[in-house]
C-alpha cells in the first residue's frame, strides 16, 4: 500500500476545493518521524510518568501491581542487577582523594604582656614557700593555637581584718576565724587551696574602727607568719590614709614581694609606686573602667616613679554579672587587644575583684523583692554560680588573677581554667561544670 502524508492529502483536498468530508473513513496505520531523539525522549518521560500514576492508581484500588510486573519483567530484571564488567571495573577501582591537613587559623601578634611575680622564695630574699607568674601572653586568653599561654590564671581569696557583714552563703565557711585574720588566711589557703590571699586592712577606714597604721601593718606580718604564699595586701578605700598604710606595709614586707592594693588617679600614687620601687613590691594600679584612665595611670607609675614593667598589674574594675559586664569585659578585651598590638602602656596583667559578684542582689537576696515575680531559685546556688560566671566571662577578656570569697566558686572556676588552658587531661562532661554540693 502507498504511503501518504498528512500534507499531501491536505494539498489533495485543496486542489480539487474540498472544504469538508462527511460519512468518509480513512483506513491505516499512523507513522510519525521525529527529527531528534530530544523529542522522543520528551514522548517517552510523560509516558512513564502516566503509567507511573496510573499504577499507583491501579494499587489504590488493590490491583497486586508489583506481581504483575515481577512476573512479566521479573527475568529481565535480574539480568541488569547482573554486575556489568565494566561497571564493576570501575567500581573497584580504588579512588584517592586529595590530602589536606587541616590546620587551625593563626594570628601572630606583634606584642606581648609583661609577666609580673608575685611573691618571693627564700632564695629571692623571702620566705615563700611558692611564687606565681601572671601575664607572658602573646594570644588572646586560651588561644593556645595561636601561641602557648605561659601561666594560667590564679586565684585569691579575700581576707579582712575585722568581721564583716557577708551573705549567709558565704559567712558559713568563714564564721569560725572571722575574729583572727592569720587564722583565716590559713582556712583558705588549707581548706580552699587559694593561690594567694588578699588582707583587707577596712578596720583603717575612720569611719570603721580607724585603727592606726601600725597596728593594721602588725596584721600583716601575722598573715605572712601564718601562710607562705603570695600575699596582696588592700587598704580601706580611704584616699588620704591607704598611701601612708600601704608605704608601711612595704617597708615591713621587705622581700615578700608583696601585691600593693592600690594605686589609684585620685590618691598619692606617687607615694605607693616609690614604697613599691624601692623596697622590691608590686603595684595594682586601679581605675574605674576607663581605658585612657588606665593608660595614664600606668604611664604615670612607669615614666614618673620608674616602676618596672615587671612590677605592675592592672584592675580596671570589675562590674558583676548582669550589673555592667558586659563593660567591664569589653574594656578589658579592649586593653588586651591594645597590648597585643603593641601598645607598651597596656601590657600588663590584669586582676579583677570577682567578689563583687556578690553585691549583685541576685546573689544573696532569698527571694524576688517584686511582688509577683518568678522564683529566683535557692540562694545557696545562685550565689556561687554569680561569682563562677562573672569571673569566668572576664576570664575569656584578659584576667590573669581573681580576687574570691565562695569556696566551691574557687574551686570551680580554677578546675575550669585548666581545662580550657588544655592542662587538664581528663575529660570534663558540660554538666560536670554547673554542679557542685553545699554545705
């Protein structure tokens, strides 16, 4: 039988002026060509995808699909699960990927802290039995990828010279020696193993007791007799009489390398920074969260008395957790900041007294003084952990030593510096770090 197309017989048609075709029928097969195999591919999807859904139909209904289509096509199925020879000459051909080690990001700093001692051995011309070394950085604190950190920080506890009104929390631990400062200088450093101790000498404050230098200095030496670690010694707060005191005291400490607390922009720091100088101390140099201040006061003790730079350490004031942290901790990554990139007038360690913690009415409060507020939690928790996570904030910033009161605080805080300084070699699970007992 002849073939015809479909435009030939439209041209039939038109050439004898046949418009229409009525009770005609047209008998025969249907070819149609197709020029590229894109078209016939095109055909064949949407003619999968119909009998897709027309088989998912057919199973909806309960038509046994997956029988009629293992026994129709079960064999030739088998026959291409069949590993092909080539394919698997390829699949066992072995593939090396590209060897890269990984290595962490590294910040080269071009300056450095200074490391400050405190505290001097028999052979130093004390009678410590111990020293301890802050500062040496050059990273950022815990980069140990960037560079080693030389001395993990330290922490002191806080002793005073006459009872003092403490939170219930704390007062337990201290009641029993609050009256004998040597003796409870000894508790903390014994029981709590503080680093270093802080005597308070308040009792000076003439609105207080307004006890007489000499007096207040003959607690000190009994602290030295009754602990042979590194000893910081505070006045009251008293612009005029904390110079004088604290000149006495490094005249009679001679050799300890004792800490000077403090020197301060609004007080004789020329007085404390010469008493340092010359009988072989150390000077905290103290400001009120205020970098320039800060600048200028070192400035002042280094170039105007001539301290050495192994002699000074900075407290640029601590505001407690959820009362300012976030300034005090963004002056003093400021300030470590600078000295890493060079700047002479800030390279220094840094204290914090961590004990302010505790003047936050969150952590000694018993409850929510707010009519109707939620409950703020047991006291005996919240107080530690105020104190925990104020200094362990400040010490992702810069602080080499903390000044503390609570022992499990202490010991917490200390146990969570060796680990992030990598000398802790056992494994601490997260959980491990927010619990603690209580007395």
């Amino acid at each position: 039988m002849p073939k015809i197309t479909l435009e030939d017989l439209l041209k039939l048609l038109s050439k004898y002026e046949i418009k229409e075709l009525e009770g005609v029928k047209i008998e025969g097969d249907i070819e149609i060509e197709f020029e590229s195999t894109q078209n016939m591919q095109a055909i064949g999807m949407e003619l999968g995808m119909a009998a897709y859904h027309l088989a998912r139909a057919a199973m909806m209904l309960g038509f046994p699909v997956q029988q009629l289509f293992a026994q129709e096509y079960g064999q030739l199925y088998q026959s291409q699960l069949q590993p092909q020879p080539q394919l698997k000459q390829k699949v066992e051909e072995v593939i090396k990927l590209i060897e890269k080690k990984f290595e962490p990001y590294r910040e080269e700093w071009s300056g450095y802290v200074e490391e400050v001692q405190l505290g001097a051995t028999q052979k130093e011309g004390g009678t410590r039995k111990y020293t301890i070394k802050l500062g040496g950085e050059k990273s950022l604190p815990f980069y140990i990828f960037d560079a080693p950190q030389p001395n993990l920080p330290s922490v002191s506890i806080d002793v005073f010279d006459r009872p003092v009104p403490l939170p219930k929390t704390v007062r337990v631990y201290y009641e029993d020696v609050m009256e004998h400062p040597d003796e409870w200088a000894k508790k903390v450093v014994k029981e709590f193993k503080a680093d270093a101790v802080t005597i308070h000498l308040i009792s000076t404050d003439p609105l207080l007791d307004d006890t007489p230098v000499h007096e207040a200095v003959k607690t000190v030496e009994d602290v030295l007799q009754a602990v042979k670690c590194p000893v910081i010694v505070g006045g009251s707060g008293n612009k005029e009489k904390d110079p004088v005191l604290l000149e006495k005291v490094a005249e009679v400490a001679e050799g300890e390398r004792v800490l000077l607390a403090s020197a301060t922009l609004d007080t004789d720091w020329e007085r404390v920074g010469k008493a340092a100088k010359e009988h072989g101390h150390c000077v905290l140099a103290w400001t009120q969260m205020d970098i320039n201040s800060q600048r200028t006061l070192n400035r002042y003790l280094l170039k105007r008395v001539g301290l050495p730079r192994d002699s000074l350490v900075m407290d640029p004031t601590t505001a407690a957790l959820g009362y300012g942290l976030d300034y005090a901790y963004s002056n003093m990554e400021r300030a470590r900041l600078a000295a890493l990139k060079g700047d002479e007038d800030l390279a220094f360690p840094v204290s914090s007294g961590t004990t302010n913690a505790w003047g936050a009415r969150e952590a000694w409060m018993k409850e929510s003084p707010l009519e109707g507020d939620y409950s703020w939690g047991m006291r005996e928790h919240r107080g530690p952990l105020w104190e925990i996570l104020t200094g362990l904030t400040l010490s992702l910033a810069a602080v080499d030593i903390f000044m503390m009161m609570h022992p499990v605080s202490v010991a917490t805080l200390k146990e969570l510096m060796q680990t992030l300084g990598g000398r802790k070699d056992v494994e601490v699970e997260c959980e491990d770090w927010i619990t603690a007992e209580f007395s």
